[in-house]
C-alpha cells in the first residue's frame, strides 16, 4: 500500500473491544497510537545512525497526544484492510518510559490477563452481534 495509506482498525471491532472493557470494569484508553518497525530506535534513538531524526519525531508523536507506541498494529491493520478482515486491537502497557524520565516509579507490568479477557469477550460480542445490549 502507499505509504499515506491509514493503517487503522475497524470501528465496530474497536466499539466491541471498548464494550468489552466496560463490562468487566477495568480502566482503558482509545486514541491514536504510533506503529514503527524500530524497537530500539524508541529505546535508545541516540544509539542509532538517525539519532536525530528519531528524537524529533518521537517527540512530535507526544506533542500530537499519541497513547502508545508499538510495532505490529500498522502492519496487521493494513493486511487486514487488503484482504477485508476486520482489525482492532488490546495494547497492555509493560512499562512506561516517559514516567521513568521523569523520575516517576513505574514498575514493569506483565501481567496480560485483562487484555486477553477484554479480546476474548469482545469476540464474542461480535459473534453474537450484542453490540447493544
């Protein structure tokens, strides 16, 4: 696809998944998040041959008021529009690297239960077609 295409997921997918975490209660977010192909580019951007490039744009990606930053989402969204599946996502936060430079504890989360059951659960809102009720 050309690169202006927007790699974005499907409302009702999404709608299913917001429902989802509302049913069970837990705290979630919705918005816009940055997809890349670089891990350590967002890690140690001063480490990499565009050192300045990477920093520029990461903190253009905060000013814009962008959630999260991961590596598949843009990839999967894009096949599944070519091939006209339905995508949405459940991204879990491991740890937030933006509060540690500020000095802010932040203790690594690795726990995915809650993503899992928000998936889980919204598959099966969208099977059922319960989008209302």
């Amino acid at each position: 696809m050309p690169i202006e295409f927007p790699a974005v997921s499907d409302f009702k997918v999404t709608s299913a998944l917001v429902k989802s975490a509302e049913m069970f209660g837990y705290r979630y977010h919705v918005g816009t998040v940055q997809s890349k192909d670089s891990f350590y580019g967002q890690h140690s951007p001063e480490s990499m041959p565009v050192s300045y490039e990477l920093e520029n744009k990461w903190n253009a990606w905060k000013k814009a008021g962008v959630l999260s930053s991961e590596m598949e989402t843009a990839a999967l969204f894009t096949a599944g529009a070519v091939r006209g599946v339905k995508m949405g996502c459940v991204l879990h936060s491991l740890w937030n690297q933006e509060r540690k430079k500020l000095g802010y504890k932040d203790k690594d989360d690795f726990d995915t239960d809650m993503a899992v059951k928000t998936a889980v659960n919204a598959l099966k809102i969208i099977i059922n077609g319960d989008m209302n009720g």
